[in-house]
C-alpha cells in the first residue's frame, strides 16, 4: 500500500510541529525544509486543523501549532482520515464466491493495527 502525498506531507508537518513545541511555526518554513509547495501544505494545514489537530494563529506574527500533546494523536486514525482506504473496487465481480475482497480487507486491516498501537510521539 503507498500513502498518498496528502497524508505524507500531514505526518511531515504534524512531526515538525512536534519537534517546535514552543513557538509558532510557517507554512513556508515547513515548506523550505521539506522542498515540498506551500500551497500543497496549506492545503494540509487546512485539513489538519478541521480535524482539531493543528491550530492556526493568524497575523503577521502568526503560524501553527500543535493543538493537543503529540501523544493525543494516533497514527492510525490519521491515516484513516486523510487516506481513501478502499483498496480494491469489486462491484463488478461476476464471481458469488470471491475471497480477494476480504483478503484485501485483512491486509488493511494488519497495516491499519501497527499504525493504530502508535502516536505521533512515538515517530518524533
């Protein structure tokens, strides 16, 4: 399974703003340091902060910062929230008896158990 760049850039910018506790941090600064674009991030940021995971603090002055401890932020429903977890599309399945979906659905599942066990301490 790849993640999507989407949720690559939420666990690179979650992570560094785990590792700058006390001060408010860019969207530019987090895009220089990881070459990535900062509309793509602000993008992320966005979503991050809908989740309640990240807060925005507006003004010249202004940034992000994590909104609870790194340790309130599981890996696994991260992922769950920003990836489309569908790994295989069978409605059109002429077989009653197929098993690929379920087999699927248990690798998911496995993948899904590791990250689940884990916060965002846990990789900072």
């Amino acid at each position: 399974m790849k993640v999507t760049q989407f949720t690559d850039f939420s666990l690179r910018l979650l992570m560094y703003l785990a590792q700058e506790p006390d001060r408010l941090v860019t969207i530019g600064e987090v895009a220089e340091v990881y070459g990535i674009s900062s509309q793509h991030l602000k993008k992320v940021a966005q979503s991050l902060s809908g989740a309640g995971l990240v807060k925005a603090v507006p003004g010249k002055k202004g940034g992000l910062r994590l909104a609870c401890s790194p340790t309130q932020i599981n890996l696994g429903q991260l992922i769950r929230r920003q990836e489309n977890l569908t790994l295989l599309d069978c409605a059109a399945c002429p077989l009653k008896t197929c098993k690929l979906t379920r087999l699927f659905d248990q690798g998911l599942s496995a993948f899904l158990d590791v990250f689940d066990g884990k916060t965002l301490a846990d990789i900072v």
